[in-house]
C-alpha cells in the first residue's frame, strides 16, 4: 500500500505516515487484523490494499471542507 499511494502522492499532495501498530496496544486494538490500513484524520479509509475510489472520495471530502 505504501508504494500505491507514493505513486499518487505528486497528484494528490500526500504526506504519508508510516506507523508501526505493534508499538501502540490502541492501535493493535484497533487495527491489528487489518493492517495495512489507510487512515486519515483518524478516519479508516481502506485496508488490506489501496482503494483508489475511497482514497480521492476522502480527499475530495477534505477539499470541500475546506471550503
């Protein structure tokens, strides 16, 4: 997932955050039978593997909150 989305990250202005959830009992909690997992905003976009559609859904999300 992490080369998917280093491939969109020039289209989309990503910055990305790899973070280990074996270091944190909240996030194996959380996350541990999905991993990898895309969050954003501590808001589960995908898992497993990079969904395009739900990636540019959340960022257009973004977009028009910002405005």
């Amino acid at each position: 997932m992490v080369a998917e989305l280093a491939a969109c990250q020039r289209q989309f202005n990503l910055e990305i955050d790899t973070v280990a959830i074996e270091d944190s009992e909240a996030l194996l909690e959380r996350y541990g039978h999905k991993v990898p997992v895309l969050v954003k905003d501590e808001q589960e976009i995908c898992h497993y593997f990079l969904d395009q559609e739900a990636l540019e859904n959340a960022l257009n999300e973004t977009m028009a909150d910002r405005q």
